[in-house]
C-alpha cells in the first residue's frame, strides 16, 4: 500500500534541545538536519512512498532538503506538533481524498526502507501506529485510505492513538522505532547504523562518546 507523509521540522537551531552537549554547540543545527536528511533519504527510497510533504518552521534553513525528493512548506499559524501534521495532511488530500497518510518524525536516522515497507503492510489500511522502542512515544501513524489522520502527538502518544482508535504495529521494525531525542539515543542508532549525513557529523572528535 501507498502512502503520502507528512514530516514536521523546528528551524535546526530550536531542534533536538535534549541532544544538546552531543556536539559541540556549532555543530548542533547540523546533527538536527543530518538526522532529518537520513530520514527522509531513507523514506523517499521507499517504492511505497508517492509524496513526502515537510511541514518546517523555517523552510529557507531547511531548503537543502528538497534535494532529496520531499515538498518544504511553511507551518501555519498555529505552532504546534499536530497543527503542523494537520496542515500536511490538508495539503495532501487536496490533491487525492483517498489517500492514505502519514505522521512521520524526522529523528530516524538509521531509517531502512524496508521496516517502513513491513509497517504499511501490517497496517493493511488501516489507521495504525509505530510506538517508538521505549514504547511510549510515537514514530510514525497511518491513517486509513480517505480518513482523517488524527495525530494525538506528544507525551504519551502511544497511549494517546491507541485509546483513540488506532491499532499498535507490533512487528519489531527496529530502525522505524528508533528515534533520537537523547545522546543514548544517539548511541543506540549509531549501533543500528546511522545514514551518510548523520554519520558525517559524528565524525568529528566528539564521536567516541557514541562508539
């Protein structure tokens, strides 16, 4: 099954406050778009993939991402994580109702193609999530084909699309899981296998911290 995603982005400055100290305080707005360009690399290597909408705070500091594939629009007013999945999604079914959509995060990367492809089909059209690996957080959901994504974001969202209706993906996807909010974070994707651009930023000398 295809899908249409939608990927919200703060300007890399504002990004990731949690990861900061993980590189050196230059370094920080790079690391978050690294992480951002190895997700979104990963997703539009994905046959399944037709569009990926990013939805950015300040899309002039994120323009080098329309190099790989996705469409860089403007939050709207409201400045929040499920306005912005919102606003997505609208643009999206503007050009196809019946679309199936998704929520996506744009900290995942160590991101294969091939866990993305295993969710969509066990969601089977279905609206459905991907809790994150400490299982409280949520990484990725689905809607079902021509209804509303719904995106209950933030602290307890696993529980939040759950009570609301979706069903919880339990196949074990391990790079779609595994997103980066903390330095331990950082270090577990890096024992996955962190994409071109992340590991590139993490190549400097603070890079033993993560080995």
């Amino acid at each position: 099954m295809d899908v249409d995603l939608v990927v919200p982005m703060k300007h890399p400055r504002d990004g990731k406050s949690r990861l900061r100290g993980a590189v050196e305080p230059e370094a920080h707005p790079g690391l978050v778009l690294a992480l951002a360009a190895d997700t979104l690399a990963a997703v539009t290597a994905s046959a399944h993939v037709r569009r990926v909408v990013l939805v950015a705070a300040a899309p002039a500091a994120v323009a080098e991402l329309r190099d790989l594939g996705v469409e860089v629009v403007a939050e709207p007013p409201e400045k929040t994580l499920n306005a912005a999945f919102r606003h997505g999604e609208a643009l999206l079914r503007a050009d196809d109702p019946g679309a199936v959509v998704g929520a996506l995060q744009a900290d995942l990367p160590a991101l294969r193609a091939v866990d993305l492809a295993g969710a969509l089909a066990e969601a089977d059209g279905r609206r459905a999530f991907v809790a994150d690996r400490q299982g409280t957080g949520t990484t990725l959901l689905l809607s079902a084909p021509g209804r509303p994504l719904d995106p209950r974001f933030g602290p307890g969202s696993a529980r939040e699309h759950e009570t609301s209706g979706a069903t919880p993906l339990r196949g074990a996807f391990p790079t779609l899981r595994s997103d980066v909010d903390t330095p331990a974070d950082l270090a577990h994707v890096r024992a996955l296998g962190v994409g071109k651009h992340t590991a590139a930023e993490l190549g400097g000398p603070r890079a033993e911290l993560f080995t």
